[in-house]
C-alpha cells in the first residue's frame, strides 16, 4: 500500500496545526510569535516529545472529553494524552522541536548564562532544562507527590544528563547520516502500534487489543489526525535505528546459551580447600609507614577527587519546644470537648490522626492484649471502661487520645479493642519564627562583626564539616543541595544566607578550596593500611596453598591436609548449581566456570584466587542434564541474555558518547 502521507513543507505542516489550535488561543501565552517563527523554517523540523508536553498540557483533558465522538477526534485525544505523558530520556525518545522554535539547543552565544551545558560546542538551554523541570514537578504533583529537597535535587541531575544524553544521540545519528523513508514509517506504525493505543476501547473486542480495528484506522484516515503521530514516529526511528545497529552487532553463540542452561539447572558436586585472608594473622602482616607511603605514591590514581570544599556553620535544630508540647496537648484536650460535645471519633481520626496505618480506618486499633503497646498507651488503656475516651496520653510518639470500645477475657488473656488519635508534638509557628529571628540577627552581627565575633557574640554552637565534593553530602550535616552549591559558587570566606532544611536552620561559611587531585595521605591511611594488609595475606595465602596443593598431589585428602594448618577451611562436597555461591568462591566464578566447561569430573584444579582467599577445588561430579528441558529453556535463556547483552552494548555505548564528549556544565549558572 503506497505511503499515504507525502513530504510536506514545514510551513503547511504548522499551517495544518495552526488551524487545529487557533480557537484556542490560550494553549501559549505566545502564539502568534510561535508561529510567525514556525512559517520562517524552511524544512520539517524534528518533532520532539517535550513541545507536545507543554502545548498540549492545557488542552489534552478537553480533547480527552470528545474521544468517542468519532475516530478523528479519538486519534487526536490519543496524541495529545500520549505526548503529553511523556518525558525527556530513553534510549529512542528525545528533545523537541522547541530547539528549533525557541532556539532551546544549538545556541549560538557562548554566555554561560545562556547555556546550561554546552555539548560538543552545541548549546543547551536553560528554558528547555527548566521547562523539562516543571513538567515533571507537575507530574509527580499530579499523582500526590510533593517533592522534598533531595528528590528536587536528582530531578535536576536525572534531566540534565538526560538531556545531554539526548544531545549525543543525536549529534551521532547526524554524524551517521541515519535517515528514514516514508515506507519505513508507516511499516512502524503497522507492526508497533504505540502502546497507549491498546488500551483504548475503540481499537478493542472484548477487552482486548484489535489490531484488525487499529490498522482500519490507519488505513482510513478521516483527515489529519495521523500526521503528528507520523512526524513524531520519524523523529524517534532515526534514533531506533541508530541502536537497533549497536544491538544487531552483538551476537551470542549456542555454546553460551548451553552453558548457560547447565550453569542454572545442572547439580554439581566441588569439594576443596580455601586459604582466606581472614585467616591469616599476626603483626607483621600490618603495613608499615614506608608501606604506606610506598603504596600511597604508587597508586595515586586510587585516589584521585574532584573539587573538594569544607564549610564551617551555625545552625538552629527544629526542635519543639515545651510550649509546643503544651500546645499540642491543649489540642489533644479540644479533640476530646468535641468528642464528648458529640463529634464523629473515626472522622476527627482520620482528619487529625499522624497514625498512617490506623488514620484511614478511622483510627482503628483492632484487639490488642498487654505487651502489644507502648506503656504509657497502655497503661492508660486497660485502666478504662468500656466506651471511655482517655486522654491526652503523652508517649515517644506524641499525645494519644485513646477510645476504648470493647474488652474481652480476663487476667492476662484480656484484650481491649480501641481506636486511637496519634498527635504528634512538633514544632509550632511561634517557634519557628523565633529560630528565624535568631538566624536572621546572627547574619546582621556577621556582617557588622565577622563570622567568628557572631559566634562569640551569640554564644551559637560552631560546627565544621570534613572536606566534601559536590555530589556528595557535607559531612556531619547531611545531604542538603543548597549549602553544597553555595560552597561551589562561592569565594572563600564568603557567608552564606540562611539556609532551610527539613531539620534546622543554618549559615554558613566557606573555609577551604582544594582542587582535584589525589586525597592527601593521612585521609586514606587507614584504607591503605587496610589495603596492604590484605594485599600481605593475600601473598601468603598464596605460598600455603601451594604447599597445600603439593601435598594434595602425594595423595593426601583434603581433610587431612586441613587438619595440618589452623589456616586452611574444608569445602565441603555438596551438590550445587554453578549459579549459587560458593564458599570461598562466590556464585558464577569465571575462572571457576571456565574450568568445569573444559574439565572432566574427578580432575583437582590448580590453585586459584577466590573471594578474599586462595582455593583449590576437585570436580567431583556432575548431575544429568535434563535434555526436555534444555528444549523448554532454550530459547528463552538465548533472548535474556541476548537482551542483557544488547542493553550493555547500548549502555557502553552512550557511555563511550559521553566520556569522548567535551561537555561543559554551566548549571552553577542558572540553580541557586
């Protein structure tokens, strides 16, 4: 069937768009700008995925209301909702076209404060970064989410290397010259209808999915309603295209697929002798100060850090205080009024209740016996009647106002059945304004006195981090984005506003800059202590077992020879899968599976390393392969690990993308 949409011009493309979307003038706040820059390109942009996300946002629950009305309007809904939906990352998906509207990439000014990231000389912008941001904050929003801090945080770090990601792809599928044809698009809408299309009852019979109904459609077109899934899958294939080349080139032969399948479904039965580290002992196995040093200049690399900082700080903890535990239990007192006043305990409960598990049951306990609560709770508890409300109840939790229900048995078999309200005792607005106030006249005494004199002048409490890097957190304070990124932005010295966390109020100071370079020495004494001890029990284990093996070969048994050195453990001969651990050795050993593919049972094998150990092994036997069921596993283990395989190779080859790229990171720039 000949492709039933021809090339068409990017101006009557947006001309054909801007009639759908004209009686709707507030879709974008700049309209008529958009499409005057629209009618200026002279080709068909790439149609990306984060134009729709913002276009459409506002306009795809209307459509949404129209799908049943015909197929025209049900295609179009399914766009908008499709579109919408989606992010910027994955291997096939992209940017979109507002590069090419708004000059989002390809900026061609090399201000830092234009750019978030620059890749291979081509510019990022921060509208498209920030635009990316606040879709995803609408969407997390959306399903009840508010994101804290930390969450906000790696949202920047996920969009930005997502978004360089994409750059990449599509800096290289431009390199490659990869293009696709009309025939090729078409062919991927037949055989690939998008994913959001079998769920939706006009393409369904009887619930499910019909493809017959589907292709219907797409071979009958009612007008445009296809265009912009066609120009979306031209955008994506060249993508696919360019992976489906990096997954083709790998291959996997029969052999690794039945070792493979012996490797998980085949007994076999090792016994042996291991020589670990652990094991080993004795002061002279501890490393020296020349070995130190010796180890520390010869493995510098090892070492190696980014841009390190250290901050000392003043801070003021979110504590509450007694008035807010009085606070809190005059609240408690004024629940009860209104509970005797004739209020509704379950929905009271489920309003005020900080109890998760008990809130959405109206404060529900269900039967308890002594033993099963805090005591306070349940000294309280067990004191009342029947049909008492008891309270306020102070525990670690909070104030507890407790509704005993009902009670059953006697002595020690009584149990209550009660509700309860859990309030938590935290800290009140009268409280927090204090702690602001305090922050705040410590800043006007730093800048009237210095940093120092404000700590002497308001008696604060000093704190002083370790050195840290910029990803990761301020040692002794913990992971809070804003001081970190003060700390990168920042002159030495300089002071800090307050900052806000979830557990305190802070200002701080910058007091060192230490460029990247290796850690100094006395800041990994200890792991390289460690190091060189392991490295000398390793040696040593390494001399036993080859008197170990020597007299295995004189046709001892492992037991005696285990019984002649303290140092040396027993494998005991167990039947095993090759996929499960080993003592000593670990699970799926490659040096260990190597020598069983190309050994016969009853062979010892020569010394090998194993896990923190020296091991010496014997392949006893191996069980009966199960040949059905090599014919039922076959060819599912050769997609799975073919499909592993392929998702590494395209993972190591983005990874090789990006360390080959020159990318400079201006989001110092643009994130305060």
């Amino acid at each position: 069937m000949t492709f039933f949409w021809d090339r068409i011009s990017c101006f009557s493309y947006f001309q054909n768009f801007r009639r759908t979307f004209s009686s709707n003038p507030n879709l974008f706040h700049h309209n008529n700008l958009l499409f005057s820059r629209l009618q200026k390109l002279s080709n068909l942009p790439k149609l990306r995925r984060i134009f729709f996300e913002e276009y459409f946002r506002r306009y795809k629950m209307g459509m949404m209301n129209t799908m049943r009305t015909k197929m025209h309007f049900v295609l179009w809904a399914l766009l908008i909702m499709f579109l919408g939906s989606m992010t910027v990352g994955g291997l096939v998906g992209g940017a979109d076209i507002l590069d090419e509207i708004f000059g989002l990439f390809g900026v061609s000014d090399d201000d830092p404060q234009k750019s978030i990231a620059v890749v291979n000389g081509e510019l990022i912008s921060p509208d498209m970064f920030f635009q990316v941001v606040q879709n995803r904050r609408q969407t997390a929003r959306q399903e009840g989410q508010e994101l804290s801090e930390r969450e906000n945080d790696q949202l920047y770090d996920e969009i930005w290397n997502e978004l360089i990601q994409i750059t990449l792809i599509d800096q290289e599928v431009e390199q490659l010259e990869i293009e696709v044809t009309d025939d090729e698009v078409y062919y991927e809408l037949e055989s690939n209808p998008p994913q959001i299309f079998q769920s939706v009852p006009d393409f369904q019979t009887d619930g499910s999915f019909d493809n017959e109904r589907y292709l219907a459609a797409l071979h009958n077109p009612q007008g445009d309603e296809w265009l912009y899934w066609e120009a979306f899958t031209r955008d994506y294939l060249p993508r696919k295209k360019l992976f489906d080349r990096v997954r083709y080139s790998v291959t996997l032969s029969k052999d690794e697929v039945w070792q493979e399948f012996i490797t998980r479904n085949v007994d076999h039965t090792l016994s042996g002798l291991a020589i670990p580290t652990s094991s080993i002992r004795g002061d002279e196995f501890n490393a020296t100060d020349e070995e130190v040093t010796a180890f520390y200049t010869s493995h510098l690399d090892d070492y190696l850090q980014d841009e390190t900082r250290m901050l000392r700080y003043v801070k003021w903890d979110k504590k509450p205080t007694a008035e807010d535990t009085s606070d809190t239990k005059q609240f408690g007192t004024d629940l009860i009024r209104q509970i005797n006043d004739g209020a509704d305990f379950t929905t009271l409960a489920e309003i005020h209740s900080a109890d998760p598990g008990s809130a959405v049951k109206g404060g529900d306990l269900g039967w308890f016996g002594r033993g099963r609560m805090v005591p306070p709770f349940e000294e309280a508890a067990f004191k009342a009647k029947s049909g008492d409300i008891v309270g306020p109840v102070e525990s670690r939790f909070g104030y507890h106002i407790i509704w005993v229900r009902d009670r059953r048995g006697e002595g020690d078999d009584e149990e209550l059945q009660a509700s309860h309200i859990l309030l938590n005792i935290e800290m009140g607005p009268s409280t927090r304004s204090r702690l602001k106030r305090e922050a705040t006249q410590f800043l006007y005494e730093v800048e009237d006195n210095g940093f120092g004199k404000a700590v002497e002048i308001s008696d604060a409490s000093l704190d002083s981090s370790r050195q840290f890097t910029e990803n990761s957190p301020i040692p002794g304070f913990g992971f809070s984005q804003v001081p970190t990124r003060f700390a990168f932005r920042s002159e030495i010295n300089s002071v800090s506003d307050i900052v806000e966390t979830d557990n305190s109020f802070a200002i701080f100071q910058l007091m060192e800059i230490n460029e990247p370079g290796p850690q100094p020495l006395e800041d990994v004494r200890k792991r390289i202590e460690r190091d060189v001890r392991q490295e000398k029990q390793m040696a040593r284990a390494e001399e036993m077992i080859g008197e170990v093996y020597e007299e295995l070969l004189t046709g001892k048994s492992f037991a005696e020879v285990a019984e002649t050195y303290d140092e040396v453990k027993l494998i005991e001969g167990k039947e095993r899968k090759l996929s499960t651990a080993l003592p000593y050795v670990g699970s799926r050993n490659p040096r260990l599976l190597g020598r069983i593919a190309s050994s016969e049972p009853g062979e010892l094998f020569d010394p090998f390393e194993g896990q923190r150990s020296w091991v010496i092994l014997r392949y006893n036997s191996q069980g009966e392969i199960d040949e059905v069921e090599w014919l039922v596993q076959k060819d599912f283990i050769y997609d799975e690990l073919l499909i592993k395989r392929q998702n590494e190779a395209v993972n190591a080859y983005i990874s090789e993308l990006t360390d080959n790229a020159v990318i400079i990171d201006n989001r110092r720039y643009h994130i305060r």
